[in-house]
C-alpha cells in the first residue's frame, strides 16, 4: 500500500480530481492549498447508489467545487438527479463501471475551463497580473 504521508504529497499536487464514489475521497481535505483554491472534485456513481452529499460536503468544506454524475443505465448519466436505494447499495457498490465517456468529457471540459476562470481571477486580484490564456497561446 501507499504510504499516509504519500497519499497526502499526492492529493496535494492535484487540481482537478475525477473518481468513482469511495474511501480514496478521504484525501480530499489534502487538496485545498490556500483560501483562493480552485481544486475541483467530481464524483461518479454507479446506477442505484448515490451519496453526492457524503464526499461532497468534505469537498466543499475544504474550499473545493464538487460535482458528480451518476450512472441511471450503463449508457447514460445525470447530473441533476440522484437516486439512492438502501436495497441496491450493496449490488451497486460492485459494479465495475464501464461508461460512455462522452458525457465524463463534456464534464471534465467544463471542470478545466472553471479551474482556468479561476485562476486567472486568483492571479489578477493577488499581487500578480497573470493572464493564463495568453501565456498558452489560446
């Protein structure tokens, strides 16, 4: 296994986290560097178990933004609904996911284009007068 110390090096050199609901969230808190943090966390769940509230709560007490999408059908995800089923939960938690990643793609975009706003905004009201898309070309 990984060592504490080195899960907590590796969640804190991670913007942008993307992972399925489980004990490995238990880093989050490790993310948030400063009070202008712009870390990001998304959370996916299988069809019948969602707990967005659960790691989500920790990453927003953390100074993260935290979304999910959950898995209604092997081929189609939500983001705006969530449904749990105590009855489900242990069958949905050993279900290997296979999804469609079009719909994790259009998320992760958007993530990385909220992430960026942010830290343009942090650097131009800090002491520094950076603009990140200039820099890249874009």
């Amino acid at each position: 296994g990984v060592s504490f110390w080195d899960q907590i090096a590796y969640f804190s050199n991670v913007d942008i986290l993307i992972s399925p609901h489980g004990a490995q969230l238990t880093g989050i808190p490790f993310m948030a560097q400063s009070p202008t943090s712009c870390g990001a966390v998304m959370e996916i769940f299988p069809a019948g178990y969602c707990l967005p509230w659960y790691f989500g709560s920790l990453a927003l007490r953390s100074g993260l933004n935290h979304s999910y999408l959950a898995l209604e059908s092997p081929h189609e995800y939500s983001d705006t609904s969530c449904h749990v089923t105590d009855r489900l939960r242990g069958v949905a938690r050993g279900v290997k996911l296979c999804p469609n990643l079009a719909p994790i793609v259009y998320a992760v975009q958007n993530m990385v284009q909220q992430w960026k706003n942010c830290c343009c905004k942090s650097f131009s009201h800090g002491r520094h007068n950076y603009n990140y898309n200039n820099s890249t070309g874009q």
